[in-house]
C-alpha cells in the first residue's frame, strides 16, 4: 500500500499548527504536508521536523489572501508580480526545509478578464515557476479542483492540466490529482490514474460526499488504493480529508480500508 502524509491544514485543527507535527508523528504519519508553512519561520518548523523525525513532501506557493477567500493567483494577470515573489519565497522554505515539490494553485477566474488572457498568464507563471524550481532541484505541481467546492476555480479537470501542461513545456512539472476533486469533478479514477501515472507527481485522497475519511463514502479506496501499488505509483497519498470526528477516532481507516497497522499509539 502506499506511504500516507498527514494533510495538518486539515488534521489535528483543534491545536495550534506547531503543535500538530507532534501529534501526526503521535498518530504514526512519517510524513506531513500543509497549505502554507509562510505564517511560520524556518527555524520554528525545522525545530518540529527535528523533535519528531518528521518529513515535509508538500505545501503550496502563495495563494493570495487565503482569509479572504482567494485560492490562488497564479492566472490572474494582474498579480504576475506578486505570483512571481511568491515563487521565490516558497523555494526559500522548501530548499530549507527538505521539501521536494511545491503545489500551485490556478485561482479563481476574475470575472473580468478574458479567457485567453487567463491561460497565457497561467502558463507564462508555470513556465516561470517550474524554471525558479528547476534550479533549486525541486518539482512543480499543479491541482485541478471541483467546481462544486470552490466556484469559479480556473483549472478544474486533469485533461485541461495535462493541456496546460504539455504548454508549458516543463521536465519538472506534474499534476497533483486529489481523488476527491477528480471524483466530483470527472470520475474515471483508476483509468485516469493509470493512464496518466508518469505525469503524476502527487495523489491526495479523501471520501465523497462529505469530503471525510476514506471508507466514509461512495469511493472504493480498497480497490483504489490497491490500483496506486499495482500500476507502481511510489510517491506518497496526502490525506487531505475532514475527519469526520477527531482525526484520532476516525484512524482506523488505515486498517480497515488501507490494510496498514499504525506504527505508534495515538495521542
């Protein structure tokens, strides 16, 4: 079965983000990731990886005023600038702390700029974010996310990904498929995954409806996550679910439905 990281933007919410690295190494995750470390310094969160043995495979660029209801800026071309900085800032924390690939997201489509506009200022961000990443040795990741969740996101599909993709022209840039959004959004998950394994460079999971736990919901992550070993995905799963009570409660889901003994007791 595949090595699963704990999404601690989403797990462990009731204490302080610091606080979660302890408690995902508590729970047995080897490995983490998150939105953003930006609010945070360097040596606050290394200081955490130091004290658990904790890894760091993800978190994302900047996305803007995240509060405030953005969800990325990286199509807006207006904010090519800011998108530009952000690039650099992300690089500086992931070179620091180990991490090995950022996450971009598109953003919501302002509703006043046109669509053509919209996909060159995205793919002139990406080209320029997978070259910044390129020459701190890291990969570039791009996520398409459901229309139901967040309306009005620019890139929604994995075929449009690829398609931005294959644009862009870049060796170091991938899709993040989070099976969550591609079941809401288009199905095929399997088929998908196979078909467009070598072009995946990360895999997120959580249940549909309710966006819970694995096992919780109409998707089959036995079979799934069986498929992910089969056709040879080595990377790691981010759990980026809502638990549906405590994340501690809802663990099971390791065994039950992933076939996977947790390697320490829970907190």
């Amino acid at each position: 079965m595949p090595r699963f990281a704990a999404n601690l933007s989403m797990l462990f919410t009731e204490v302080p983000f610091l606080d979660r690295f302890e408690r995902a190494a508590q729970a047995g995750f080897e490995a983490v990731e998150f939105l953003f470390p930006y609010a945070h310094t360097v040596e606050e969160i290394q200081q955490r990886l130091d004290t658990t043995g904790l890894q760091i495979v993800l978190h994302n660029l900047p996305a803007g005023d995240w509060e405030a209801g953005e969800r990325g800026i990286a199509c807006d071309p207006r904010r090519v600038d800011e998108f530009r900085a952000g690039v650099a800032k992300a690089v500086t924390y992931a070179h620091a702390l180990g991490v090995p690939q950022l996450n971009c997201l598109a953003g919501k489509a302002p509703a006043d700029v046109d669509t053509a506009s919209l996909r060159r200022t995205l793919v002139d961000n990406l080209r320029f974010a997978a070259a910044a990443l390129k020459m701190a040795n890291l990969r570039l990741l791009v996520e398409p996310i459901n229309a139901f969740d967040i309306p009005g996101f620019y890139l929604g599909r994995t075929d449009q990904a690829l398609a931005i993709l294959d644009e862009v022209g870049a060796a170091n840039a991938f899709v993040q498929y989070d099976i969550y959004h591609a079941q809401r959004s288009e199905g095929e998950l399997a088929a998908t995954l196979q078909k467009h394994l070598a072009r995946i460079g990360h895999v997120q999971l959580a249940d549909n409806p309710g966006r819970h736990e694995p096992g919780s919901g109409e998707i089959n992550y036995p079979f799934l996550l069986a498929h992910l070993d089969r056709i040879g995905y080595s990377g790691w799963v981010g759990c980026e679910y809502k638990p549906a009570q405590s994340t501690e409660a809802g663990l099971h889901w390791l065994e039950t439905v992933a076939g996977q003994k947790r390697a320490t007791a829970t907190a």
